[in-house]
C-alpha cells in the first residue's frame, strides 16, 4: 500500500464567485489525485479511464489493453516508451515522498481548471512547481501532470490521461 504523508496541497483560486466551492472542488481534485495514483501503483486500468475524457474513455481502454500501445508504455512500461523516458508508474513508484500539487484557477471561460502534478519531494521543492521553465523542462520526467476542469459541480478531464500527446506544461 501507498504510504506519503498527505499531497501537497497547493490551491491558488482567482475571481472565484465563492470561497467555499473553490475551497470543496479543491479538495476534491485532491482526493481524485490520491486515487490516480494508487491506480497507477496497482496498474488500475478501469481507474484510470474512469478519469479520462469521456470521448476518449472507449479508444483509450481497447489501447490499454494492449501491453505494446503508446498508451500503456507511456503509463507503465518505460522499456517500451520512444526515448526510454520514464513511464508515469515510474515517477509515481520511484517518489521517496510522493506528493500531489494542486493548482486551480478560473479562465477567462470563466471555467474553474485545476493542473495536479505527481512529484518527489525528496527530489523536487514546492518552489520549483512554481518555474514553468523548471516544469517545461522536468514533466514527464521528474513528474507527472494531469489537467481538469470543473464542470457541472464536477471534475472532468480536459486532457488525454496523463497530459498524453500534449505540451501543457510548456504552453506559451
């Protein structure tokens, strides 16, 4: 079992029409971050795609599935990934003191989006999260980033699992 002493937990909430919403919908990405990385640890497919987009749930479960797909190397089997680089089970299982940042704001949508990243601690400082130089250079490297929006009184994923195919954290 997944023992760290409780995620980091980073909340940042700007122009939210209440305080207490943003304050419960940010824990709750917390909590979601809690269980997407024991679902990683224990290789928890019907998790993780349970989390997915909701158009890419069905491609996303046939392609892992499949033990040789971009899809599952990315997440779990780094012998397998272009580059050699480490799979997100890699990240997760290696953390000497994995922690969770959650990071929420509002767009100009008006849309509540919460960024979780999975990192060392032992390795990586709460201050470093803040250098998106620092993140551009490190994610899916030293750590692992998954990007929401609440929608509906809900989190859903606004990125293919894990951030996949997608430079977000080196958006401009």
């Amino acid at each position: 079992m997944l023992r760290w002493p409780g995620p980091l937990l980073v909340v940042v909430c700007i122009a939210v029409s209440s305080a207490s919403i943003c304050a419960d919908s940010t824990e709750d990405l917390r909590r979601i971050g809690a269980r997407l990385a024991q679902a990683v640890l224990k290789r928890d497919i019907a998790t993780l795609v349970a989390f997915d987009r909701p158009d890419l749930r069905a491609g996303d479960n046939q392609r892992l599935a499949d033990r040789s797909s971009d899809l599952y190397c990315y997440l779990f089997d780094s012998g397998c990934t272009p580059d050699r680089l480490p799979s997100v089970f890699d990240v997760v299982s290696s953390a000497r003191k994995l922690r969770i940042n959650v990071t929420t704001h509002r767009g100009r949508d008006g849309v509540l989006s919460g960024l979780l990243l999975f990192y060392d601690a032992s390795r990586i400082s709460s201050a470093r999260l803040k250098s998106a130089e620092f993140l551009c250079r490190h994610g899916g490297r030293q750590l692992e980033s998954w990007r929401f929006r609440f929608v509906g009184g809900k989190w859903e994923s606004a990125n293919p699992i894990f951030d996949l195919e997608t430079d977000s954290l080196c958006s401009p």
